[in-house]
C-alpha cells in the first residue's frame, strides 16, 4: 500500500512538475508553428501576386513600348516623306530658276554675238569697199 501511494506521489509530481508544463510549452510551440505556417502561406500568396503583378506590368509595358515604336515609325516615314517630297520641290524650283538663268544668259550672249558680228560685218565692209557704211 505504501508503495502505491508513494506511485501515486510519484505520479501526481510528475504531472504536476513536468508534464503540465511540458504540454503546455508543446502547446505553445504548436501554436507557434500554426502562426507562422499561416504567415509563409500568406507571405507566398503575396510573392505569387507580386510575380503576376510584375509578369503583367513587363506586359504592359511592352505592349507600350511596341505601341509607341510603331507610332514613331509612322511619324518617321510621315516626315522622311514630306521632307522629301520638300526636297524634289525644291530642286525642281532651282532647276527651274537656273534653266530661266541660263536661257536669259543664252539670249544676252546671242544679243552680245549679233552686235559683235553686225559690227565686224560692217568693219569688213568698209575696209573692202574702201568707204564708211
């Protein structure tokens, strides 16, 4: 009989002493692991929508940058056109403006040679002739 009350004391510290507080310290650590297991999923959740957040920004952004590549290139070749079709205006204007140039030169030196020629014509004469015309 001593011996089984002395089981029971036994017993009764035991729990009281070591596997009260070591329950509730597995309890704890139980809770602790639930929390933090909780706070990984959500920390996970957050990376995965932080990644299709990026993937659709990087998206974005492309589509934009294509977009504005492809309105750049029109305005280019809008303008490299009208410049030119500036350019041949121009040139055509200037090729117009020496041939007018070049045509007034033409009769000044033709108008030039007749007065020369009717003058040498009438020099020639006189000489020949022995007499002023």
């Amino acid at each position: 009989m001593i011996q089984l009350l002395n089981v029971l004391a036994l017993m009764f510290c035991l729990n009281h002493f070591l596997f009260r507080p070591l329950r509730k310290i597995l309890r704890e650590r139980a809770d602790l692991m639930a929390r933090l297991s909780k706070r990984a999923a959500a920390a996970r959740r957050e990376i995965e929508n932080g990644e299709a957040e990026k993937a659709r920004l990087k998206a974005e952004s492309l589509r934009q940058a294509l977009s504005l590549k492809k309105d750049l290139t029109v305005k280019s070749q809008s303008q490299s056109q009208s410049l030119l079709a500036e350019a041949q205006e121009k040139a055509l204007s200037q090729m117009s403006e020496s041939r007018a140039r070049l045509r007034q030169s033409a009769a000044a030196a033709r108008t030039a040679l007749t007065t020369e020629i009717q003058n040498l014509a009438r020099d020639m004469a006189e000489k020949i002739l022995g007499r002023s015309l």
